[in-house]
C-alpha cells in the first residue's frame, strides 16, 4: 500500500484528484516527477533582466570625490546594471590591494540618473538668465555674451544680489 492509496478514499484525496484536474501537468504514476506544459517562457522576463548591448567604463558623479570605476552595462542606452571594476594598478607587494572599490553611494547612482527628482537643467537666477540672453542676442556669440556680463561690475553686482 503506498501513500497514495492511503489518501484515495479520504476528502483529501478527493481534494489532490480535482487539483490534478485544474493543473496544466501530468506526471509519473509515483507522483515523483511532473512535466509542466509550455516550456520555460516565464524565465524570458529574468533572462533578459541580465542581458546587455555592451559594457561601459564610468564613474558615479553624484557628489562623489572617490570616481571609482564601475562597468555600467547598457542595454537599449539605459544602465541595466552595475558592477566594480577590479583592474586598478598594484599599490605595492608590502600593501594589500584595495578592491572592490565603490560605495553604496555611488551604487545608488543608477537609480538616481531615472528619478524623477533628478535635476536635469542647471539652476539660474532669473536676472542673470535675462542679462545673458539680451547680451547674447546683442553680441551673437554666447563666450562674448558671458564675458560682457561679468565684465561689467554693475550687472554683476545686481545679478549677485538677486
């Protein structure tokens, strides 16, 4: 008597029957083996998590003084993931190598590049915007037009104080 026929006439059984009646798989007489219908087309999703165009060097700019190197995988131009780079010169046979390097600070930094709080445009005073666009309209060359301004210790003075 195995275990299966144990269970055959008890609700349970007739509870694991109509289970085996919705499921989408069939398997050995023992129950030791299933065989599922349809392949492996869930796994797409997480393959592709993983896969990427190429690999770029960077460094994480988000007030960061350390500019450790990072491969920054890229996928369809957005960062997939990251990982550190481990190929830094050798700091000397009497001193351990420092590697890994990179922060978690750095880390988050692919995520920061998507926010949406991200500052994406350098912020200006409005005076200042003003002066450099008339200066700019006027002179036709923008170096010129930012030269003009800070040149002239009048505007500077009224677009500091502003």
């Amino acid at each position: 008597m195995t275990a299966s026929d144990s269970v055959q006439g008890s609700a349970a059984g007739a509870l694991l029957d109509i289970g085996k009646f919705f499921t989408r798989w069939d398997e050995t007489d023992d129950s030791r083996a299933v065989f599922r219908e349809g392949g492996r087309a869930g796994d797409v999703f997480y393959r592709d998590r993983w896969s990427h165009d190429k690999i770029v060097r960077s460094t994480h700019g988000v007030n960061c003084t350390g500019s450790c190197s990072w491969k920054v995988y890229v996928k369809d131009g957005i960062i997939t993931w990251e990982s550190q780079q481990t190929d830094y010169p050798s700091v000397g046979p009497d001193s351990p190598e420092y590697e890994p390097r990179g922060c978690p600070r750095g880390a988050a930094f692919s995520w920061y590049t998507y926010s949406p709080t991200r500052v994406r445009y350098p912020y200006v005073r409005g005076v200042l915007l003003q002066m450099y666009r008339e200066a700019k309209q006027r002179l036709g060359d923008p170096v010129a037009a930012w030269a003009d301004i800070v040149s002239d210790p009048e505007r500077s003075r009224r677009y500091k104080r502003a």
